[in-house]
C-alpha cells in the first residue's frame, strides 16, 4: 500500500512506513496495547505477527528488536542470528491476514520488506545486539 522508502531510513533494526504507523495506531486505539512478532516460517510464512500485547508467550531467547508506533517488536534469537545484518520496515498490504496476526485495517495485513545495512550501518548497529527480555514480557503486564 505505501513505498517504503517514504520511511524515515535509519539503523534501527525495525521501522515502519506511514501506512503501518497508521494502522498501529487505529489499532491500539480499538483495542490496546499490541505487540508484533517476526514470524520465520511455518503457518505465517515469514510475515509479522500483530497481537494483542501479551497474547504470544515470549521466550528468554526471543530477540526485541524495537518499537514501531510505541509497540515492541519481537524476533526469535536464531532468525535474528541470520537477519542482523537486514533493517526490517514494517509495512501494510491489501488482503486479509493469513494465520494469527491481527488484520491492518478493513482489508489490510501487515508485511515485512527488508533492506541490507551498508558497512558502516553495519558497524553501527554490531553495537547494539538486540535485547532479550523487556519491560513488555506478559508477565509484567
């Protein structure tokens, strides 16, 4: 639905386009706190997850990457260990969501596109691991 080069590029690890930010928005505003997660395969391909905050069980190796719109984003360690190098942009697409994931809207999912770090990016952002655990874990909901 957008380009998602209209997204502010920096090294945060995850980023979202307007239409993204704005579908977070109306959202949280309908019902809560919501949380992504990056899915690596199986039932959802490998598209972000959008849930309720709390809804999906974190693990200790779960990887936060960031906040898109003020909500966390979640990856598992291994995916993580193969995506370091790639900034994640969170984006919208017609269609109803496949799997789990809270719908974008009427008749809009959410997708991931996805941009290598240049080298010095790269420097940059080998400072910054990504985190384990958070102050979005369920349990201290």
């Amino acid at each position: 639905m957008s380009d998602h080069t209209s997204a502010a590029l920096s090294t945060a690890r995850v980023i979202a386009t307007p239409a993204a930010l704005e579908a977070i928005r109306r959202l949280v505003a309908e019902r809560g706190p919501i949380m992504f997660f990056q899915s690596g395969g199986c039932c959802d391909g490998s598209l972000p997850i959008c849930f309720d905050l709390g809804e999906f069980v974190l693990s200790d190796h779960d990887i936060l990457l960031g906040t898109v719109g003020g909500c966390p984003c979640y990856m598992d360690h291994r995916q993580f260990a193969a995506w370091k190098h790639t900034q994640l942009i969170l984006d919208v697409s017609d269609g109803l969501p496949e799997g789990f994931s809270l719908p974008a809207g009427a008749d809009g999912h959410f997708v991931t596109n996805s941009r290598l770090y240049c080298p010095d990016e790269n420097s940059e952002v080998g400072q910054k691991a990504g985190m384990r655990r958070s102050p979005w874990l369920p349990s201290q909901i």
